[in-house]
C-alpha cells in the first residue's frame, strides 16, 4: 500500500506554486511559476535516488534502475502545467502519484525487473500553447520537434524560447526510445464515477478532439451614427457562430461536446462596431464519425453566418486528436488491480485528452482515474478526497510493478 | 475666410502624435500622448495670443479677449482624446477650427464685442473612461466633480489620478460661468452628408444613448468531459444576447443602433467552459420614447436568457443621454453662414454623443457637421477633405463673430 499522507502532502506542497486565494492553481506552461514546480519535483526525485533525463521538449524522466536496466522502462506520469483557473491536481496528481511509486518501493526495498520512471510533460494543458499534449504529441511522432518549439502564446513568445529561458530545454532527444508500457493516473475531471459511486474508473478510450481558430473580419466603426444596415459587426458573427457552436453540441447528444472557450474583440471599445473578432472552437466525442459530422456542420454555418453578414473568414482546424483506444493488456491489469483491492470500479472513456493519448501510439498504455468533487475541473474550486487518490494510487503502483515484472 | 492649408497642416500635425502605420491616432484620454497631444495645444493658442486656464476635470480655455471682456465668451471647441482605433479629425477638427478661428481674426486685426475661446473637453471618447463627454457633463452640472474624478479604466486608474499624472488636473472650478454660445464643429461620423452630397450638416438634435454593462456568471468547467446538459456557459449566454441587441437595434428601425462594443472572457482559454463574462451594451435612438422601449426590450431578454442558462446576471444601466434640441437661435446662425457662403446643405441630427449635448444644458449650443469618407469614424481609416473642413470652419467663424457681436 501506498503512503496516502505523503501523497497528499506532496499535492499540497505543488499546490503552493502558484496557489490562488480561491484554492486552486495558476502555473501556466513554461512560466517561472513552471519552473519553481519542476524543480521541485526534480528535487523530491534525486531525494528518492532517481537519475534525471531531460529532452529537447522540457520533458522530463525520473528514472529508477530495475534488475535489468538494459531493459526499456514502465513509464508513469502527466503534467505539471494547470489552466489559468486550475486546480491543485489536474495533471499534477498523475506526476505525483508516479513519484509515490517510486518511494513506496523504496521503503520496501522492492526491485523490479525493468526500470520504472516517473515523467512530466511539457504544456499537456494547451491553455497557454496550443494545441493540448504537444510534448508529448512530439515525443510519439506525431508533430515535428520544430512545430513543437515553434508553438507561441498569445503574446508571439514560443516554447522553444521559454523553454530556454526557464532552462529547461534538455539535451535528449524527444522519443525514439521504447518504453515496456505507459500509465498515467488522472481525476476524472467529469462527473460519472461520483454519481455512480465508484472510487476507479478503468479508462478504455478517450474521445477524439478538434480544435479551431476562427477570425471574423467586418469593419470598426462608429455605433452612434453608422446605420444598422452599413455594419460588417464582427462580434455579431461571433455571437451567432457560438450559439451554433452550442446547438452542434446539443445536436449530437449525450456524448458530444462542444465550446468557444477564448475569444477576443477588436477594438474593444464600447462605442466601437467590432471589426475583428478571434475566437476558438473546441469539438469532443469519442466517435470519429460523429465528431467529423460535427465538423461539417461547423463549416457550413460559419460560412452562411460569415456570408449573411458580410464578413471575411479565416477558419482553421488547428488540431485534431482522433479517439484513441488504450492497450488491451495494460487496461487488464488496471481492472485487475482495483479488483484486487476491493475498489469498486467501472470501465470509462476520457473526456478530457492526456499525455496517454499521444504516447499509446508507440507504447502499450492505459490510464487510472479517481473522482472529484462535483465532477469539476480546470476550476479552482476542483477537488479530490485523499481515499480516493491513494486507491489510485495503489491501483498505479500493481500495475506498473506487474508490467515490470512481467 | 478661413486659412484652409494651415487648418488642415494643423491637423496633420496633431494627427502625429499616437499616429498609427494604418494613418490613424490612438491618442487614448489622459494617456502620455493625450499629455502632448494637449501641450501642443496650449502652445499653439499662447503663440495666437490667448490666455489659457484649466478646470479641475482637465478641461482647457483659450481666450481672445473681446472689446468688452467682462461680457460672457462665445466658447468654440471638442476633445483631443481618440478612440484606441481612432482617426485624425473626429474631436480634433472641433478643437483646431476653434484655434483656426482665432488665427483668422488674428490675421484680419479683427475684434468681437464678446470674448472668444477655443476649448478641450476631456475624455469626450469613453473610450478609456466610460462614459462618454463625462468632463463635459460635469461642466454642464450633470455630474457631480467627485464622479467625474473617480471614472475607472479597466486596470482601475481614475481620472483624477491620471490628471495628476499628467500634469492637467487645473485650478479652475468646473462650470459656473455662463456662455454667450457653444459651437462645436465635427466630422458626421456617419453617411448622411456624403450620400446627398452637402457640404454642411445644420444639427439641430442629437440622439439619446443608453450605455449598460452586463456581467454573466456562470461555471467555469473543463471543456472535455463536462456534459452539455451540466453546464453554465457565461458565454453562451453573452452570445445570445449579443444576438438580441442586434435584433432590438433591427426592430426599431429606421433610427435605432444598437452595439455590443466590448467584451471580456474569463478564464479566456480554450479547454474551459467560460466561467464570466463581461459586456457593454450601447443603444441609441433619437426618440427617448424609443429609446425607452429598448431599453425594456433588453432587460426582458438578459432576465429571460440569464434564467434560461442558469447563469447569474449584474445588470447596470451605467449612463443615460437623452435626446438633445439644439438652441434654435444659435442653429439659425448656422444655417445661415452656410446659406451665405453658398454651401450646399441640409438639417441633420447627429447620431453620436458630443461635448455641445451636455454644454446645451448651460448654453446656447449648435454644431456644424462636414462629410466623413465613406460615413467611417472610429476607424483609422476615417478620412474628409481639407475644403469640406474649411467649408465648416468658415460656418463656424460667421456664426461664432456674429454671437459675440449680438
Ligand atoms: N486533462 C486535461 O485537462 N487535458 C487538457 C487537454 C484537453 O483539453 O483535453
Ligand atoms: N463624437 C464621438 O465620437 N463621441 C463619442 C461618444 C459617442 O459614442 O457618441
């Protein structure tokens, strides 16, 4: 069993970076706050005997030797990065939980056969570099190195720049390495297994994603003396594309999802017809076929609305993320292990992407979650019980340590 | 007549300072160049001969003397501040055919019964400092000083702080002495003048306004796994009634505009559920019965859509500016320089907010209106021909010697 008190403990402690007065946690991507956190954890990692790898996309890999080093390791981990409103354990949880492994086979003197790491990957979030996952998107081939470190912020700053600044642009290369499977721990950052009453879901699939970038160009102009029939309003058509935005959603019930989560006015003066409007869509479902009808239907709206009005389009799918069914073997030993314990425990597809996503294309992975509280996420108010993150937890270490004995 | 080159190299000259690549001035109220923008200005007018004097709102008063200086000036003028994608003329031509006024009667040796003064309004825009013509306003005693001082950006600077900053927080109380007359000279901002092809507006009204701000709170929330039917999007919320403003503004056509200019998003990022949203609503209309049955229309809608959504509401109706009857007389004067001259021209009523509205309630006010290129303004595009702003300040020379005479 795992230290449940430790664990919790060190969650607190990485809550602290970037802590906010509601409780929950503001350390974006590669920001100072990102780099106060890694190496916080880097620290707790050599304290607990790990040799530290890190490669050319920030990611890091806390390593503990098996019997037999030469062979490729078990692999934990998630994020340290939080939304802007986030929480103290979206990402952070599974990064912990993993370095909770490695001390509670410390304590009991236990080796493995192949080497178990703990890992962190860079900017899983995608709230400050978009899109989501593109460390580890990078780390299994699925983007470039370049596109990886070219990705900007809002204000034009890139990963590849803030990475170094914050001096963690790491000599590795990204990938290319085998690992004998990959497990991340997460909340479930929705509400099924606290309606349903149970402690494990036993993550399956995630579901597919597309992310969009959309800018609406009318003309400025003034709102006193410009006639309602001369406007090109731009945030007129960025309010009708929401409100489509929503309607696809509902249409395609109960498992789509569907939300303009940023969007931006300019000028952004009261007395100013808005001549710009930037705003983003992201589609969820776990179906590909019904996320690509979701996006046939985006299409065709944004261009009647943007027609109708009179107003210029640049539409962008900026990222698509295609469902992803997790490993069969390594899903087993999950359910066997909350079996094992006792824990009552359900199958589950993700909502949410994870670093598991990328990483099952060139590894055996499969994911653990535990409740939280009212099934809320990327929320300061998000929260979970210490049970339930050691019965994770406990679940993560059987499994990795069966993996690496296997 | 007026010196047309030296009129518009004056405006050339203004239009530097917070001049933009696209040939516009972001010259935002009591900004660092709002400072310089009103420096030139004082040195100008003291080069002309005048005595300046500035009010504790930072509006400023150049005076000509008259043969009687114990009379009440004739007071001629506008506003330097600029939208944040503003132009070269709209405020400023106001300001500078005051100033070209005075050269005039400079150069003709020419002396008025009454004084003259060309006059700055502070903060015309409410752009930076919502609402609009507020320095103006407490001139006319429609608002109280203390109000005037205490109007916030959105970083939460005051006005009266940044006066100080600027060095324009002047001795002189505010308001209190009478006027012979107002003139204020401007661009249309809107169409009317260029479709028919006239050279001068006589306005004889302006418009009512309605400025609200509407916050929707809601529930921040993870964008993947929260269900549709658990959430509380503000900004689908904020959509929907940004949809109906346009509707209420469509119903009470011909003369209705209704604006949302500015909105802000919270957290603003991609992967969340919009948690708050904040907004401003701008309606006009030139009939205040109108203008009455919008405003019902609206706070019908944000009550049924807030409801709807399960979204929390805070509803303000932050400044109301009924419809404005210019002084007959002074209009008289107006129309008559422009029959003189041989300008073509019609009666007009304008459709933005200016600093002669709230100087209408202590004085006898009109205003001379000139075409605006393609009816823009509150666009960098916003453009008009140096013989249609002499035309204007020709009018108003005739007009303003013939009050100060009478
Ligand atoms: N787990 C998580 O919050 N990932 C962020 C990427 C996404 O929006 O799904
Ligand atoms: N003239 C002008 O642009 N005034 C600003 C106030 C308004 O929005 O009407």
């Amino acid at each position: 069993m795992i230290n449940q008190q430790r664990l919790w403990q060190s969650l607190m402690d990485m809550g602290e970076i970037g802590g906010t007065e509601k409780g929950g946690v503001c350390r974006l991507a590669l920001t100072d706050l990102d780099k106060q956190g890694r190496d916080l954890f880097v620290q707790w990692c050599k304290d607990a005997g790990c040799t530290i790898r890190v490669d050319k996309m920030g990611n890091i890999f806390a390593r503990r030797a098996g019997l037999d080093d030469s062979l490729p390791p078990v692999v934990m981990g998630s994020h340290l990065d939080t939304q802007p409103t986030g929480g103290k354990f979206d990402g952070i949880y599974g990064v912990l939980a993993g370095l909770e492994v490695i001390r509670t086979l410390n304590d009991q003197g236990m080796d493995t056969q192949a080497p178990i790491e703990a890992s962190v990957w860079t900017n899983e979030e995608g709230s400050r570099f978009p899109p989501a996952m593109v460390a580890s998107g990078v780390f299994a081939g699925v983007f470039e190195l370049d596109y990886g470190l070219s990705r900007a912020d809002l204000d034009g700053k890139t990963m590849g720049e803030e990475l170094a600044r914050i001096g963690y642009n790491g000599p590795d290369d990204v990938g290319g390495r085998p690992f004998k499977a990959f497990f991340e721990a997460h909340i479930e950052q929705g509400p099924i297994l606290e309606d349903e009453k149970k402690q494990i879901g036993v993550v399956t699939d995630a579901q597919g994603q597309r992310w969009y970038e959309i800018t609406l160009t009318g003309q400025e102009s003034h709102a006193g003396p410009t006639p309602m029939s001369r406007r090109r309003d731009a945030l007129v058509g960025a309010a009708r594309l929401i409100d489509q935005v929503n309607k696809i959603g509902l249409a395609h019930q109960p498992n789509a999802c569907a939300t303009v989560g940023l969007l931006q006015v300019f000028p952004n003066s009261r007395n100013v017809i808005p001549g710009q409007v930037f705003f983003t869509v992201d589609f969820r479902h776990p179906d590909a076929e019904a996320l690509a009808k979701m996006d046939q239907a985006l299409r065709e709206t944004a261009d009647s609305v943007s027609t109708e009005l009179g107003l210029e389009m640049a539409f962008e799918q900026i990222w698509y993320s295609p469902p992803v069914p997790f490993d069969a073997d390594c899903v087993a030993l999950v359910r066997q292990a909350a079996t094992d314990f006792g824990y009552s425990h359900r199958d589950i597809v993700s909502g949410a992407g994870h670093d598991a996503c990328y990483i099952s294309r060139v590894a055996p992975t499969a994911m653990v979650f535990v409740p939280c509280e009212n099934g809320i996420s990327h929320n300061e108010a998000e929260n979970a019980t210490p049970e339930d993150l050691a019965a994770g937890c406990n679940v993560l270490f059987q499994a990795v340590v069966a993996r690496a004995n296997s």
